[in-house]
C-alpha cells in the first residue's frame, strides 16, 4: 500500500503544483489555462519546477497511509457489534469523516512546507529543500507556525468521508451477480480492499476509484481553495509578488472567505478544480495498474 501511496503521489504532483499557483493570489494571473500553466512551468523552471514541494508528502507518505488505516478501523469499529458484518453507507461515510481529520494533524505542517515550495518562482529560492522551508517557518513562528491552517485542512479532508462513501457505493452498485463472496474484515480497509480485488473486476474498482477521487474533491474544494490560500499567505505576500494586500487578509478561515468572495467573487473558491479532476484519471490508472498487478502476483 506504500507503494501505491508514492506512485499516486508521483503522478498527481505536477496537476498539485498546478493547483497551488492558480489558488495564489499574486500569481494565479500568470497562467491562462491549465495547459499553459503546465508548460510555462516547464518552461521557466524546467520539468522539475513541477514536483517542487514532493519531497514533504514523500518522507511522510507511509505514515500517513499507517494513519488513515488505523484510523478508520477505530471509528468503523466503534460503529460495528460485529467487525465481519457489513457495515452501511452512512458508517463508511463517518468512518472515513473521522480519519480525515485524524490525518489532518500530518497533513497540515506537511502540506503548509510544500505550498510555500510550490508557490516559489523561477527566480526565487527555489532550491532551499522542505527542512529549511520548516525550520524557517519555526524560527519566525514556532511549532504552531507549521499548524497554520489546521482547522481548514481538518475540514478539507472530511473528504475522506465523500471519498470513501462513492467508492464503496459505486463498487456495491456495479458488482456482478456472480461475483463470489470474500470473507472479510470490514472495519479493517487492507481487508476491505483486498476482498474486493479478488471478488470484482479492475475495470470496477478503477471506476469506483475515478467516481470516488471526483466526488471527494468536489464535495470539499472550496475549502481546499481557503486551506491553501492560508498557507501560501506569507509567502505570497513577503516574497512573490509586488500586489498591495491588507495585512494578513488570509488569516482565518472566515477572513480568507470575506476577503476572496468580496475581491474575486464566489467562482474564485472553485480555481484550480480543472488540473485537480484532470488528476484522477491518470492517478487511478496508475494506482490501480500497480496494485492489479500486486495483487495477481501474490494470488
């Protein structure tokens, strides 16, 4: 399941980065789509201008991955009399709410070095590596500095319940008649999706895996937009740009809303959305190449 986890990672990391600058808002403007975001980067700053910031999510990649596994068996645990039963769609949903924010304790620091990473420039310090990144943002803030934004990653990734659910859904829906039963824990995920590799076909799973990354990210964007725009704040303001912002206007959750609705209007909260539903497709291609050909070689 690492290996998955690293290889999602690789090939979503570009569409990210993408992300991350139309989010900005000094630089945003400097791309006009997402094509041409993806080949100004490559352009100004070369191939590796779009992995900038992969290094972080890389070194806590199987934490995070051991997290969200113990997670979710505790809060499905806590919902099931009997870890072999069959759990409904509305305990999968709050189990997967619940290791959402659980991971969001990880996530935050790891995610908040990355941003300011990727918001950097061809022309600024872009080779300055994710531990001087966190120990300046230490050095000028301490530990809670690196929780900038937490509570707003704690609701973004409540997207794990949307995520969770569309994929269980979508595989309860397509499987086939015949398909025989696994015995399985399902309070555990490894046994979940174990069982439900060898009982459906890939073409299932990788639909249930496409409808799932679309339906998590769609349900929890805006505030991913508001997460983001948090956490790229001070770089955006001190080093990017020349643009006159009030003093911190993305400070809190409610400041950030206020000042980006009353500056961009209402659409802004969805910028970025395109390259992050472009992902899921080239994501779940991979992910489940890697893990179909896992599991046929232990079968």
């Amino acid at each position: 399941m690492i290996t998955l986890g690293v290889v999602g990672l690789l090939v979503a990391h570009p569409f990210d980065t993408v992300k991350v600058r139309f989010q900005n808002p000094v630089i945003y403007s400097r791309y006009k789509s997402t094509f041409n975001a993806f080949s100004t980067i490559v352009r100004e700053e070369r191939f590796q201008g779009l992995y900038k910031g992969v290094v972080s999510p890389l070194a806590t990649c199987a934490f995070m991955n051991g997290l969200v596994f113990s997670s979710y068996k505790f809060f499905m645990r806590a919902q099931l009399d009997d870890p072999a039963s069959v759990p409904t769609l509305m305990q999968v949903f709050l189990a997967g709410t619940g290791c959402g924010i659980v991971t969001s304790l990880v996530a935050t620091p790891t995610e908040l070095i990355k941003i300011r990473q990727q918001n950097v420039l061809a022309n600024g310090p872009s080779h300055a590596s994710a531990a001087k990144v966190a120990m300046a943002i230490f050095r000028q803030h301490g530990a809670r500095g690196l929780y900038r934004g937490l509570a707003a990653t704690a609701l973004r990734d409540t997207g794990y319940g949307t995520y969770f659910l569309a994929y269980e859904a979508t595989c309860r829906y397509f499987k086939p008649p015949s398909a025989r039963p696994v015995d399985a824990d399902h309070s555990s995920l490894l046994s979940e999706i174990d069982a439900e590799a060898y009982s459906m076909p890939w073409s299932v799973l990788f639909l249930a895996g496409g409808f799932a990354g679309i339906a998590g990210w769609l349900a929890t964007f805006p505030m991913d937009f508001v997460k983001t725009r948090m956490q790229s704040s001070d770089l955006s303001i001190t080093k990017l740009g020349t643009a006159k912002l009030p003093k911190d206007p993305f400070r809190t959750i409610l400041s950030t809303v206020v000042h980006s609705y009353r500056t961009e209007g209402s659409t802004v909260f969805f910028r970025g959305l395109t390259p992050t539903l472009i992902r899921s497709v080239p994501v779940n291609i991979a992910t489940f190449s890697v893990y179909e050909s896992v599991v046929h070689m232990l079968s």
